[in-house]
C-alpha cells in the first residue's frame, strides 16, 4: 500500500511539473499568405484589397487611407519580430504597400511606390 501510495505521489509530481514548462504559443492581428499579398497591386481599389486580404484587425479613424496588417506571435514567452504589411491608399486606391511581413529576417521593409 506504502509503494503505490508513492508511486501515485511520484507520478502525480511529475505530470504537474511538465504542466508548468509548455507555454501557448499566442499569435494576434492579421495572419496573411504570401500569395494573396502578392495579389495586391498598385491601382487597385479598396473594396479589391479587402476581398483579398480582408480588412486589417485595427481600423485607425486618423489615417483612414492606410491600412496597417499587423501580426505578432509570442512562441514560449518570446516575442517573434512583428510582421507588418501597410498598403496606403490615394482616391481611393492603392498608391503604395510597404511590406515587411515575410522579410522580417532582413529587417528592411521592400516598398511598391507611384506618385503620391
């Protein structure tokens, strides 16, 4: 009775110690495919945008001509480099995106631009 009261005792520790060393992986904003944001060209309208990408996850009332598609992803309680897409309209239509969503290794944001 004494071993099985230890084994559970053991058994009960070890199951509760590896319970505390996984941490959730927590991604928020936008998640895009490297596909659908190759679709986004410059001219195009933001009704096209939005039936491609969707809109983003935060409307800012103070540059309704930029849309900024923001994703961060915290993996086992670091934060990964955030990504982040911004395709600015003029008339409305995309007049310029600044991409560094999927090269956030080289740090340096590609831009698409026509006249402002």
């Amino acid at each position: 009775m004494k071993t099985f009261f230890s084994a559970v005792l053991i058994g009960l520790s070890l199951l509760l110690s590896t319970a505390c060393l996984y941490k959730q992986p927590i991604q928020q904003g936008n998640i895009l495919k490297k596909d659908d944001v190759a679709e986004v060209k410059i001219g195009m309208t933001k009704r096209q945008v939005a039936l491609i990408l969707g809109t983003p996850a935060i409307a800012d009332p103070f540059h309704q001509d930029r849309w900024d598609y923001v994703n961060t992803s915290k993996i086992k309680g670091k934060f990964l480099p955030v990504k982040k897409l911004v395709i600015h309209f003029k008339d409305g239509q995309v007049s310029r995106i600044e991409d560094n969503y999927f090269n956030h290794e080289d740090k340096a944001p590609t831009k698409q631009t026509t006249g402002n």
